[in-house]
C-alpha cells in the first residue's frame, strides 16, 4: 500500500512565535514605563500596573524595607528599546 501525500496546504500551521504586545500600550502605560526607566516604584503606586504585569512588562520585587516595588523586567526594556528611548 501506498501512503498518502498531504498536500502543504493540508498540513497544520506552525504556531506563530509569541509576541511581547499583544495590543497597543495607552500613552499612560508608556509614562508608567518611562518612569519605571530610572528607579522602582512602590507596588500599585499607579493604576496601569497591573495591565503592564499582565502583559509582562513589570514585575514585583521586595524592597530593603519590606516593602513592595515594581521595576521593568527585559520585556520592558525591550519596548523602550524599540522606541530608542534606552
């Protein structure tokens, strides 16, 4: 018996690699990123925050004091990067 050829168009598509964004930032989550660029911020200080967590951004660090920051993980960077702001 012979086996059977799948044409191309048959054949399942790979996955599309993941993207950082999935949508578009709000001119109020680059701020945020901006002004993530030069120190850590106390946790939920601002409101776009968990938006930029869910997309993996930012993430939370525990601070000397005990007490809850937010800094920009490589994703967030890279964003700045790509606007050649870093």
């Amino acid at each position: 018996m012979k086996t059977r050829d799948i044409p191309a168009e048959a054949a399942p598509a790979a996955p599309k690699k993941p993207t950082i964004l999935r949508r578009l930032l709000s001119h109020h989550e680059l701020a945020t990123l901006l002004l993530l660029l030069n120190a850590p911020i106390q946790a939920f200080a601002k409101p776009e925050i968990p938006m930029l967590q869910e997309a993996g951004l930012v993430e939370t660090v525990a601070s000397d004091a005990g007490v809850p920051q937010i800094r920009l993980t490589p994703e967030g960077n890279a964003v700045l990067r790509g606007l050649g702001i870093r």
